[in-house]
C-alpha cells in the first residue's frame, strides 16, 4: 500500500524560538516560589534539560524523559505557571491534530536571595 505523505500543512515548520538571556527569581518569604516549586520534581528538571536541545511538543518531551504523556503535560503546566517555559509555536499530528511546542523562556535562571534591596 502506498500512502501520500503530502499534506496540506507542514506537521512540523520551523519553531523560531529565541530564550531571554536569564530570568531571576527572587528567594525571599514575601516573593512567590513558583519557579523553585516547579523544579522540586526530576522529571520537571528532565523537561527543562532536554528543552535546553530546542522547542517540543509534549508528547517527545515525554518520550525524552521516559515519563507518561499526562505526567509531562502536568509538569509542563506548572512550569509555564512559574514562567520557566513558553508556547514557542505549534505543529501538526499526522491525523492533523494542532499539538503545542513549549520552549525555555530563559537559557538561564539566576536566583537573588534576600529583599533585592
């Protein structure tokens, strides 16, 4: 049998993505600690690592870190919340379906302890 690999859409353009240099998170009782949350889990930190190779879509993040889909969507969810990762753009299933590529908002995290006074 002999399929047609062309679709209309391209299942996976080219994600122009560009981090920002760092993001800062304050460590302080009075500043939230989203971020530092977020990265409590090894398999939070997994999908940063391998998001630090490029944009994905949940599903390879999952593959990367040999974690189940629901589970990277859930750390993906909370590390977007705490400003960690971003929407970089989309692609597409081979049925067409629109799948999310997240990307690191920052190639670097710097924390500041104390008030930032």
């Amino acid at each position: 049998m002999t399929t047609n690999s062309a679709t209309p859409l391209p299942r996976q353009p080219t994600v122009e993505h560009t981090p920002q240099p760092a993001t800062t998170v304050d460590v302080d009782p009075d500043a939230s600690t989203d971020a530092l949350d977020a990265l409590r889990s090894e398999t939070a930190r997994d999908i940063v690592s391998a998001l630090g190779d490029g944009p994905a879509t949940a599903s390879d993040l999952a593959d990367r870190v040999d974690t189940s889909l629901q589970n990277a969507c859930h750390h993906l969810q909370c590390l977007q919340a705490a400003g960690l990762v971003t929407d970089a753009g989309c692609w597409y299933s081979a049925k067409g379906t629109e799948m999310t590529v997240y990307g690191l908002t920052s190639r670097r995290l710097e924390l500041r302890l104390g008030s930032g006074d």
